[in-house]
C-alpha cells in the first residue's frame, strides 16, 4: 500500500515510547512517521487534530489526511504493516466495528497503571 502513515503519540508517556518502539521494529516498509505531540514543531505537521483528543486515544494519520482514532488506528497500523496482516480477519470481523472500539476504550481508560499519565473517563 502507497503512502505515509502518521502515528501520533505523547513523548511523555511510557507506554507510547514502548508503543511506538515496537511499532518501529515492525516498519519493516518503513511505512510510518511518529509525531510526538509534546514537540510543537512536530504536532504542526499534523493540522486538524485536536492534541487533548491525540493524548487520549492512538491517532493515525494517513497522506491524504484521513484520520483514525482508537480500535480503526490500530486497524489502519495493522492493514500497512505485514506482519499484522494475519490478525486483520479478526479485525474486520463482522461486529468488529462495534466490539474492537469497546475493548480499546476498556485497554486505554486502564493505560494509567501500565505508565501512561493521562486518566479517562
């Protein structure tokens, strides 16, 4: 698949850092670019994006500036880099839609005891 994908992430956060480092070593392609939002120069590049909405929940950001949030951000990550590619079925399961949403939001709104400093409702 053609074109950049933007991963944006907090680089104050423990658990983005891990997240982004692992995400790299499986850039084989060299498919993404990962903005740090706690840089203004770098979160410029990526207008449109509210930064608090950013902090909260995984964005990516593709060349055409489509924007993906939450579960359909890991499902974009998931369909650019191969070797994910056998966990699609399950991420494009019919329901998928509406669980996967569920179970990010379930992950995410407990990140804080996993090093994240950011607390959701």
């Amino acid at each position: 698949m053609p074109g950049e994908l933007s991963v944006l992430y907090d680089g104050h956060c423990d658990l983005c850092i891990r997240s982004v480092s692992a995400l790299e070593a499986l850039d084989i392609g060299g498919r993404l670019r990962f903005v740090d939002l706690e840089v203004p120069e770098e979160a410029a590049t990526v207008p449109g994006v509210d930064r608090s909405d950013a902090l909260s929940w995984m964005h990516v950001v593709d060349e055409a500036g489509r924007v993906w949030r939450g579960f359909f951000a890991f499902r974009r990550l998931a369909r650019a880099l191969p070797v994910l590619w056998p966990v699609l079925p399950v991420l494009y399961a019919p329901l998928s839609g509406r669980v996967g949403p569920r179970v990010y939001d379930a992950i995410a709104r407990r990140r804080s005891r996993r090093g994240c400093r950011i607390d959701l409702p």
